[in-house]
C-alpha cells in the first residue's frame, strides 16, 4: 500500500504587547508526505517540499527502503482494513476567509483585545495579545482508490493578561477559536474579551488564596476541557492505551461514573478538530469511547485497528505533510447531562467552583497536576467569596468515577496539544460536579 499527502498551508500570526506590534509572520508551506506498508509489517515514511516527479518519485523509494529495512526487524503480520477509495472534494464553510483582508484589518484584532484590556486599569500590567490563523489544502490519494481534497480554515486569538498590586501577580487567559474564518469575532469582539480577562485579574488582587484539601467542586467547563483532553482523552488513545495506559485492555468494564458518556467527533461544526477524514483517508465519525461509564471503543489508526482487530475511527493526523500520522483526538466531548450551572451548584453544602485553565501534565495512566485560574467557595449551596487560581491533583479515571451530576449546557472549546508534533483539537464539555485534591499533589 502507497499513501501520498500533499499540502499547502497558510499560516498568518500577529502578537501584540502592551500597545506594540511584536510580530507578524505570514508563512507559506507546501509539499509531499509518502508512506509505504510492505510485507504486511511496517511503513515506511518520507516527505519533500519540491512538488516535482522525481522529487516524489525519491521520497516514494525512500519510504519503500525504510520500511523494507523495518520489516527485517519485525515478526508479526497484520492485515489492515481495507477503506473503499472515494473521490471528493471537500470545504469547511468560511464566511470571512483571512485571506480575503489586509494586514491593518489582522492587526487589529489583536489590538483591540489590548484596548479592551486597558480599560480594567493601571494595576494590568502585561497585556498579551496573539492572532492565528491556518489555511490548509489538502490531497490525500492512496493505491486504494482514494481521492480526497480538503480545503480547511482554523482561526484563533489568544489573550494573556497579568495584573500586580504590592508585588502580587495575578495572571488570567482567554482563548478563542474555531473552524471557519474571521466572523469569529462577531459572536466574541477582541475588545470585549480582553477586557473581561483584564478585569478578572485585576478582581483577583483583593482575593485570597483557595483551600488545600479533597474538596466537592463544580468545574466549569474551561477547566473541565483540559482535563478531559490531557487526563482522559490520551489514555483513550489506542497507541497509548496499548503501552499500558490508565484504561488498559476493559473494553466493557466500567471505568467512569455512569452519568459519564464521551466521545470523539471529527465532523463536530466549528470545532477545531473538524477533519471529515484523516490523514489515512478514513471517514471520521462520531466515536463513542465511554457509555454511561462503560469502556466501549478506544481512538484508533489503521495499525493498531488492525492489531485490535476493529475498524479505524479515522484518528490518524499529522500536523504537516512532513511528519507521519499519530493517533490523536479531533473534537473530544463529555455529553452533557440534565442539571442548570445553579442546580450544580446548590447541592453542595460547601465546597469550591474551579474556573478556567493554566494547563498542566498528565500521564497514560490518567495522574494528572492542572491550573486553574480562579474560584469560589461555595455555601449552603451559594457562591461566595472568589478566591485566586492554584492547583487540582489526582487520577482523572479515578475522579471521573465521582462525577455525580453533569451540566446540560455544553460549550465548544479551542485546545492545542503537543503530543510528539503539534495539533489544534475541539473539546465539548459541560460543567461537571465531583470530588478533586485542591492545591497539592497526588491523590
């Protein structure tokens, strides 16, 4: 089998700092990724910026002689799904293509979050502003059959804000993102969201530090999504979960709180994750990984499919054409449940609400160290006092399991994740309600 992915890609990125322009790049890149899977072992992989014959024709025979040289060192045989080949062309809907404006009209998109967050007053102190977009075409063809084009746009804006009074830092972010092009920002202004994380952080100067302790917590869905994403998403990874990951092999075992379902949809609209087919020219679907706390299905590519012996979820994708396919989440969600953010919140006698996200680590079994930027006490089932961000520590298998009520509104969150090479992913989530380790580490 012969795998061949050609790419153009645009990527325009501006940062402001406090009031002045630090960067403006717009990069073009362009080329050609070959895989070859031979003797039903191993693949073989090589890539090219010429778009010339034999350029091509060498990183074809490049990628044959690495996976013949593989294929010496393996044993086992495998068979992989074969996906019926498809001619299509397909284009995620753009209304505002960045493209289609000039450098000023970028500019100033970060620039009116910095205005927007001027207006919270002198105690901000580091204003940070940075645009993104990415404009991909994309060709996938295959000795299968396959003829897949794509035509993608992915716009994002992320602010960071740092406010200080008598030596006290208060950081706070805002992130914004989807699939589509600049009328992002006619449902969220720039200015609008700058302004609202400066006034957070400036807020958090005259709060307190929250609690250590094992807490009943409402987590809000900014800080919900990395823990999904990083904690959960990745053990549900079939190639992680196969070097022994948190869910290991209980296909069918319960692993969650019932009140749990999750899964991965490539074909969520806007998401950042919207990818109708990946990198393998698998269609991507909606994939459910956890049913009312039951392990049904992990994210797979065609190698670990096949050694699974189930089909492909349509998981594999490379940042470029440069590098090879991983097993990565598109759009990860948590299906929303049946409580109001107030019903969440009145069941708890006193406990703590946990509020947007300084990301973290977590490993393949699920232990996990997040940020979080800010909280409140709750009371007798009321918010009370706002306090400033610290830590959540634990296993997220573990605190999933204690999950006893899920929110019924969800919220379509950007994310980016670093696993081996780089991606931007979609997350769903709702709030969620359960027990969590505040301000310390471990379990």
């Amino acid at each position: 089998m012969v795998q061949l992915r050609g790419q153009n890609r645009v990527i325009t990125t501006c940062t402001v700092k406090n009031g002045v322009v630090e960067d403006f790049s717009s990069i073009s890149l362009s080329g050609i990724g070959v895989r070859t899977f031979i003797d039903g072992k191993s693949w073989g992989f090589s890539s090219t910026n010429k778009l010339d014959f034999k350029s091509t024709e060498q990183a074809l025979d490049n990628s044959f002689k690495l996976a013949k040289a593989s294929s010496q060192l393996k044993k086992q045989r495998i068979v992989l799904e074969q996906v019926k080949g498809k001619t299509i062309d397909l284009f995620s809907p753009v209304k505002k293509p960045p493209h289609s404006f000039c450098t000023e009209d970028i500019v100033n998109i970060p620039l009116e979050a910095y205005k927007g967050a001027k207006e919270a007053g002198s105690r901000v102190a580091d204003i940070k502003a940075t645009y993104v977009s990415i404009e991909d075409k994309k060709h996938f063809l295959d000795t299968e059959g396959a003829r897949i084009h794509q035509t993608t746009t992915r716009v994002l804006l992320f602010i960071n804000i740092i406010a200080k009074s008598n030596g006290l830092l208060c950081p706070i972010s805002e992130n914004v993102g989807h699939t589509g092009g600049l009328e992002l920002f006619d449902k969220v202004s720039p200015y609008s969201l700058g302004k609202k994380a400066a006034e957070n952080a400036s807020r958090l100067l005259n709060a307190k530090a929250p609690p250590s302790g094992r807490f009943n917590v409402v987590i809000h869905p900014t800080l919900c999504a990395t823990l999904l994403h990083e904690a959960i998403g990745h053990p549900l990874e079939a190639d992680l979960a196969m070097a022994g990951g948190g869910f290991g092999d209980h296909i069918d075992e319960l692993v969650s709180s019932k009140l749990v379902t999750i899964y991965d949809d490539g074909t969520t609209p806007y998401g950042l994750g919207y990818f109708p087919y990946d990198d393998e020219g698998v269609e991507c679907n909606r994939t459910i990984l956890i049913e009312n706390g039951l392990l049904r299905s992990f994210m797979h590519d065609k190698t670990s499919a096949a050694l699974s012996n189930v089909s492909p979820t349509g998981n594999a994708h490379a940042w470029d054409y440069s590098v090879e396919p991983l097993i990565r989440q598109t759009n990860i969600g948590l299906q929303a449940g049946d409580y109001s953010m107030e019903e969440l919140v009145e069941d708890v006698k006193e406990g703590l609400f946990l509020e947007g996200t300084f990301g973290g680590q977590a490993n393949i079994n699920a232990d996990f160290t997040f940020g979080f930027q800010r909280s409140k006490w709750i009371r007798r089932g009321s918010l009370a006092e706002e306090m400033r961000g610290a830590n959540v520590a634990g296993n997220a298998i573990k605190v999933f399991k204690t999950i006893d009520a899920v929110g019924k509104m969800s919220v379509l969150r950007p994310g980016a994740c670093g696993k081996y090479q780089s991606a931007i992913q979609g997350r769903i989530v709702p709030a969620v309600r359960c027990k969590i380790l505040v301000g310390g580490t471990g379990d």
